[in-house]
C-alpha cells in the first residue's frame, strides 16, 4: 500500500500512545514532505520541554522516528507547494496542514497516479483530505 503519511500517525507510534494507526503495517510506501521530519522532532522536543519524556525516552524517540523514515519518501517542499498551500481549500486547515495535503495532491500529478490513503489523525486535515478526494485512514 503506497500512502501520504501526517506527523500525527509516526508520533502515536514512536510514543506508544493510545489508538494508533492498525494500517502502518500494511504500508509498503509512505510519502510526506519534508516538512515532517521538523514537526516530529519539534513535537518531541515539547514533550521533553514538558516532562512528559525524559532524556532517554526522547533519544528512543528520535531513534525510532529515524526507524520510521526509512519507509517514506520525502517531497520537496517546493514553491508549487507553498503558492498552492496558501490558496483557497474546501475547508480550514492550518499552515503545516496545507502544505501536507497540497504535497499528497502535487505528488499524485507528478507521480501520474493516487496514494492508496491519506494517514491522519488530525480530523481537520482528515476533514480536508476527503473533500479533495483522497480516502483517508486514521480518523
């Protein structure tokens, strides 16, 4: 199964927590763009700057997410990208959601075919992904 892969899906896994994503199993191939890299280690850095992991945990974390990226193939975050993330959508999503679902629907034309699914746990990019088209696993 060839997917577009959201931060939110590699932290539930890396972190062990509640619910994650029963598919990632079955993912031969995962895209995403390049952005995720930073909104996973950002999202890690908060949780140590929280205590919510400790040194240890977040060294495991960073290993883990490493472990993770081998299956996905990172998109340039190009100028298409930026100029079409900042356009009109059929329904609110933030920045980073923007440029990820604009990074699945560039990657689809450049690649000349459709992902199997879009991987979310963020309902409003869920919300979002559907209204484009793309079937949508996670939430």
């Amino acid at each position: 199964m060839i997917c577009y892969v959201d931060a939110s899906v590699l932290l539930r896994l890396v972190l062990d927590a509640p619910e994650p994503l029963a598919e990632w199993s079955g993912v031969d191939r995962g895209i995403s763009s390049e952005i995720l890299r930073v909104e996973c280690r950002r999202a890690l850095y908060r949780g140590r700057s929280r205590n919510l992991i400790d040194d240890d945990g977040l060294v495991a974390a960073f290993e883990a997410t490493d472990g993770l990226y081998r299956k996905i193939d990172f998109a340039a975050l190009t100028a298409p990208v930026l100029q079409r993330a900042s356009d009109p959508l059929p329904t609110p999503v933030g920045a980073l959601d923007a440029i990820h679902l604009t990074t699945a629907l560039i990657w689809q034309v450049d690649e000349m075919r459709q992902f199997d699914a879009f991987l979310t746990h963020d309902v409003e990019l869920g919300r979002a992904a559907r209204a484009m088209g793309l079937r949508v696993l996670g939430c």
